[in-house]
C-alpha cells in the first residue's frame, strides 16, 4: 500500500510573512495519514523550515543545479538546500523546461545530485497539448522518465517520487480527467516495472495541473495516483488542507 503524498509548489509567490503564517498554518492543522511537503521559493526557505521544525511536513527547494559546486551563478546546489533544511526538491519541473530549456539530460543530471545529496527528488514529467494532440503522450512521458532510469538506475526509484503534471493542465484551471490521468500514471508505473516490478509497486506517481478541493478526491481515488503536486490551490491553507484531506 503506498502512502499517498500532497505537495505544494508556490512558484514565485510569497513573501517571508506569508510563507510564515501559510506554513504555520498547514503545520497546526496537524494532517495525518498523508506525507506533505511545501516548496517555497528560495529566498523563503529558512522561513518555511523553521515553521515546520518539529512537524512531520516536509520543505523542500523547487529547482537545483545539476552541479555539485562552482562558477555557476545564480545557481543552488543540493548539499546547499540540505544545509538550510530541505529534504526534497523539484527537478524538471515544465515551467523549468519551458522558460530555461532544460533538457531530459539535465534533468537527470538533478535528479542525480539530488539524490547523492540525500534529498527526495520530485521529478516532473508531462506532454504540452501539441503533444497530446499529436498522440506523443506516451512518448514523451516515458522518454522523460527513461533518461532517469539511464542515469540514476531503477533502485532510485525507490527514493524519488514522480509527478506527472500535464503541461496544458498546469495553471490553466483545465484538469486532466481522472481517466486522463490514470492512463498515463499507468503506463509510467508499467514502464518502471518492466525493470524492477516491486520499485514499480512502491513508487508514488502523483498528478499536478489544476487539481483543486473540488476534483482531488476523484483523481487520488484512481489506482496509480498517490496523491498530487499542487500549484495555485496551494496558496490558500484552507484550499491546501482540503485537498491534503482528500488524500488521506
Ligand atoms: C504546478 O505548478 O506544479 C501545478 C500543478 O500548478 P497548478 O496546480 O496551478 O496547475
């Protein structure tokens, strides 16, 4: 039985206040039977880690350098974001590979660091519409994923959690449909177990793009989908906290 799992990316969002009261809030709603983390901009980590020292949710950074340290500026290394706290960290997020043209190398590049780092590596993957309307979705999905698979091994997945996050659903307030969703969690679950079917079993595989209170429940009730990565709704505690509920 996997554990289901709720995350929320806040993009560039917040200030220290706010991260402050919106962590701390989601901490004294003391959540059970569901893993949550929260992903905060740079800046606001410190913030976001103090709030919830002591609790079981986790912080984590939502981008790192494929580098390990060095002449790389305005980058942030995974040895840095365990320095200040974190435990987990996005990596090939679609805005990352839209606006900074991150490649699947890259990406695994991240994921790699991440994991040498001991930082639970959330790794994004997902279709644009031209994609999806041109029948790529499972070619893309599984070539994003197999890159992973290449450079850090099967076994690594028993540490990373995968989000597929289509990238139409992302913001646009346009949900993938529960079906929609289930297939390609399906496929990517069958794709992992073709190398190592116990990982595949335990492997969470969440689903991001406009999930919201009123559809989260529908989607976490499919089989292969273990919870979600929430953008816009997990700006608001009590947005966030119902859809942590639904999960649990
Ligand atoms: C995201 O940014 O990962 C995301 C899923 O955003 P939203 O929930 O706003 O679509």
């Amino acid at each position: 039985m996997r554990r289901k799992w709720v995350g929320g990316n806040w993009k560039m969002n917040g200030s220290r206040a706010m991260t402050s009261s919106l962590a701390g809030a989601i901490v004294e709603a003391r959540i059970n039977g569901v893993e949550v983390a929260l992903f905060p901009p740079f800046p606001y980590l410190r913030e976001a880690c103090a709030a919830c020292a002591g609790s079981r949710i986790g912080v984590g950074g939502q981008d790192l350098s494929e580098h390990e340290s060095g002449a790389f500026t305005g980058e942030v290394s995974a040895a840095m974001l365990r320095d200040v706290g974190c435990t987990l960290v996005l990596a090939g997020h679609s805005e990352r590979r839209q606006y900074h043209k991150e490649t699947d190398q890259q990406v695994a590049s991240k994921v790699s660091q991440a994991l040498e780092h001991g930082l639970t590596p959330v790794l994004c993957v997902g279709e644009t519409l031209d994609e999806r309307d041109a029948g790529h979705t499972a070619a893309v999905v599984s070539r994003q994923l197999d890159e992973v698979v290449s450079c850090c091994g099967i076994e690594a997945f028993a540490r990373i959690v995968i989000a597929y996050e289509p990238v139409w659903a992302i913001g646009t307030g346009r949900c993938a449909s529960a079906e929609q969703a289930q297939e390609v969690h399906a496929l990517l679950r069958s794709q992992l177990a073709r190398d190592d079917a116990r990982i595949a079993g335990s492997t969470r595989i969440v689903y991001g793009g406009s999930v919201k209170p009123g559809n989260a429940a529908e989607l976490f009730a499919q089989p292969d989908i273990d919870g979600g990565l929430i953008g816009g709704a997990a700006l608001q505690a009590t947005d966030f906290l119902s859809i942590c509920a639904a999960a649990g």
